[in-house]
C-alpha cells in the first residue's frame, strides 16, 4: 500500500466530509470539492477520513496517496487555512491593495495591478510586507508565485520580490583590473 495513502485522516469537530458518488466535499469555514479518479474510494468512519484504492495497477497507486494528500489539505485548509508571506525589497519598491485589486510598484514604469482571485485575500503590511491567505493550498500557492513572478529577486544586489525566509544566492560584481 501507499505509505501516505493509508493513513487517516482526521477529522476536526468543525469539518463535515460529504461523499457523493466521485465527488468529496468539505466544509468548515468555507466550502472545497473535490472530483476523485475512478480508481479512488473513499469513506468516513469514527471522524476519520479514509481513501482506499480499489485495484494495485500502477496508476491506482500513484493517485492513492495524491488524493489522500489532495483530501487532507482540503480538510487543514477549511479549518485553519494557509498562508504565504512574501517581502518586497528595494528603494521605491511597494504594493498597496484595494479590493480585490492588487497593485504593485517595483521598477517598471508603470504599476503592475492584479486582481486577486475569490477565495484568496491578500493583505499589506508597511508597503512592503504581502500576506496570501486562502483555504485552497494551490491557489494560494500560485496567487503567492504569480506576485513573486512580477520582480523575481536578482541576483546582485536582492532586490525584488521574495519569499518570507528565502536565500538568494548573492553574485560578485564585476572586478575592476
């Protein structure tokens, strides 16, 4: 068996699973749905969540476990959520957000808007400071690319837009002989 796929999930007491047919959904504070693959099964037994496979071929065992992963950040994601934290560093660099419209200035020369999609809120701290929050570990994930995609940091002096905790490897500059 899959090692991730046969382990449980558990259930919080604020998450309800409902089953029908190929289609999982899950609510808590918010609403996620999920369509599995022919091969999957899933079942809700004493407040855990369990996914089984119905046959052992090869592709049976690689969906086992994605769909147990894809099922259990489903459920941590309607109860307690995600978040990503990204800074942007540089002289004039900063964003603001106004609804769902996100706009960035960071060395171009016009701002860069963005409209951020429903389910994810993205809030500013000191300009300088993004927070993507949401309940769907993909979308957020890829809303938090997307505004690093704008101004990746480079590689000379850091500037740029960056993950919370991540190293750019810094270049030497040019050599005067």
């Amino acid at each position: 068996m899959s090692r991730i796929g046969k382990q449980p999930i558990k259930l919080p007491a604020s998450v309800s699973v409902q089953i029908d047919d190929r289609t999982v959904t899950v609510k808590g504070k918010t609403t996620l749905e999920h369509s599995m693959p022919a091969c999957i099964s899933a079942s809700v037994e004493d407040g855990e969540l369990i996914v089984t496979r119905v046959d052992d071929t090869r592709q049976s065992k690689a969906m086992h476990g994605l769909t147990r992963s894809l099922l259990n950040n489903m459920v941590v994601g309607v109860h307690e959520g995600f978040k990503k934290n990204l800074e942007i560093r540089g002289v004039g660099y900063r964003a603001a957000v106004s609804g769902q419209k996100l706009t960035v200035s960071v060395g171009y020369s016009n701002p860069v808007e963005y409209t951020v999609p429903d389910g994810v809120t993205v809030t500013i701290n000191d300009n300088t400071k993004v927070v993507v929050e949401g309940a769907d570990r993909q979308q957020v994930g890829q809303v938090a690319a997307t505004i690093r995609g704008f101004r990746p940091p480079e590689p000379y002096k850091g500037k740029g837009i960056r993950y919370v905790g991540e190293y750019v490897l810094q270049k030497e500059g040019k050599s005067v002989k």
